[in-house]
C-alpha cells in the first residue's frame, strides 16, 4: 500500500474531473481527497495498491473532456482515514 500527492494539469476543472475522481476511486477502494486549486490545476491525495492509483489516474485521462497535460507525483507516508472525498467547493 502507497499514497502519493497528484498535482493535475491540463483542462482538469469544469470537465467533471472531481466527480469522476470521487466515484472511480471509491470503486476502486482507494482512500483519500481530491480539490480543485486556484490557479485551475487539481489536487489530489490517493492511498492503496499502486496498481490501482494507476488505474483512477488512467481513467480519468480516458474521459470525454479530461485533458491532462502533466501530472506532478510524490509518495508520501500513509495515513489512517477512511474513504475518498472532494475537499473545497
């Protein structure tokens, strides 16, 4: 089990890219959040099997109006939490 901090770039706000993330990952049974930021990239803390992180990334990307451009990683410890969730507005 991993979690890593995703920064999205690209036209990622205003395509459905937070619902999309919250539903996919819940199927998929990862943990964690994802919030749109002010300068109209996306952030995103996800935690599970790499695999899988993998899989809600590739997902997205497959998307209809997703158009990521660059994606920022970096692991970071795990944390004890329940489900995944949109943070913000």
């Amino acid at each position: 089990m991993i979690r890593k901090h995703l920064l999205f770039f690209g036209r990622v706000q205003g395509v459905g890219f937070r619902f999309y993330a919250v539903n996919k990952a819940r199927q998929l049974g990862l943990t964690g959040w994802v919030e749109n930021l002010e300068d109209g990239s996306v952030e995103m803390e996800a935690q599970g099997e790499e695999e899988q992180i993998d899989a809600l990334i590739q997902y997205l990307n497959s998307q209809r109006y997703i158009s990521i451009e660059r994606i920022r990683v970096r692991k970071m410890p795990l944390e004890e939490e329940r489900g995944f969730y949109e943070k913000g507005y």
